[in-house]
C-alpha cells in the first residue's frame, strides 16, 4: 500500500511540475538619472561616519532625540474626534446625515428648489 501511494504521490508530482517560461525582458525606456552628484554622495558619507551615525543600521534611531510640543491628551482627543468623524463618514448613509448635520450648523439651509437670486 505504500509504495502505491508513493508511486501515486511522484506521478501527481512529475504531471503537476510543468515547465516554467519567463516573461520577455521588458526593457526601461527611461535612461536612469541620479539626482546627487558623485561628490555629494561622499560628502553625506563622510557626514554620517563623522556623525558615527548609520541609516541603513538595524539600530539606528532617528527619533531618539525627539521631543514632541503636543500633550498626550491633546493628541488622543484629536484622535478621538478624527475617528468619530470618518466612521460617520463611513456610515451606512454614506457620511449624508453628518454632512447635512454639519451643514445647518455652519449655515443657512439651502432648499432645494428655490432660485438663488429670488427675493
């Protein structure tokens, strides 16, 4: 019986293995153009190694000198609000009843209806 489902199981293996092509080459009509010159190049090295700093380190932090303006509380009420915002947004309704919640705060109403310039 094993043999069978291992004979079974290297048939299945060879007929599911089918040849593999590769796509053409696609070739990049655009020439590359670098941006900095070789000599700033090794100037921002030169600055890194003088810095003894290394971005591309799996160590590096370039927050761990950071110092933020903003409390905590402001932050979360900000967050809070801007949550509370899209999920109404994202509503069932598709954000119409707060826009139009919105709207009549902010302004007069606009009836539908009625010419702009009618007096």
């Amino acid at each position: 019986m094993k043999r069978s489902v291992a004979a079974s199981l290297l048939v299945l293996a060879a007929a599911a293995s089918g040849a593999a092509f590769a796509d053409d080459i696609t070739i990049d009509p655009h020439p590359f153009a670098p941006t900095l010159t070789r000599a700033e190049v090794q100037a921002q090295l030169q600055q890194y190694k003088a810095e003894r700093v290394n971005p591309w380190s799996t160590s590096y932090n370039p927050l761990r000198h950071f110092a933020s303006s903003r409390t905590r509380a402001d932050v979360t009420a900000e967050y809070l609000q801007s949550r509370d915002e899209v999920a109404a947004l994202n509503g069932e309704d598709s954000g119409s009843n707060y826009l139009s919640a919105r709207a009549r705060s902010v302004a007069a109403p606009v009836l539908a209806g009625q010419p702009v310039n009618a007096q």
